[in-house]
C-alpha cells in the first residue's frame, strides 16, 4: 500500500552508554533527595502531609534546574 522510506540511523556504542548513564544519574538526582526529605519528615515528625508538600515541591525544584543538571553530568561522564 504505503511504501515508508526506511530511516537508518547509525548509533555509536559510546553514545549510547553516555545516555544510559546520564538518564540514571538524572533520575537518581530527581527521585532520591525528595523521597530522602519525604521519609526522613515523616519519620521523625510523623506528619505525612507536610512531608509529601514538601517533597513534592523539592521534586519540582530540582526538575527546575534539570538542564543545568543535565549539561553538567554530560561533561562529567565524557
């Protein structure tokens, strides 16, 4: 019926690896210091509301800087 031209883009391994390890740093940057503030709120105050707040809002903090962050890790890993 439709005859789709077939894209063939060649990825190096190096490129590869590079985004593999800055998309885990990325997400351990993004997911770990929230739930850290989250639990560690939780725990010692035992307030589940305030601790998710403001877990989120650091959540949304870190993602505001998640550019900076990225081009940094970038010159770090290469």
């Amino acid at each position: 019926m439709f005859g789709f031209p077939k894209k063939k883009t060649e990825i190096s391994t190096e490129v590869l690896v590079k985004f593999i390890w800055v998309s885990s740093f990325l997400a351990m940057i993004f997911a770990l210091p929230p739930l850290a503030v989250f639990l560690g709120i939780y725990y010692f105050t035992g307030e589940l509301i305030i601790g998710a707040v403001i877990g989120f809002g650091l959540h949304f903090v870190i993602l505001a800087f998640s550019g900076r962050i990225s081009k940094v890790i970038t010159k770090l890993v290469s």
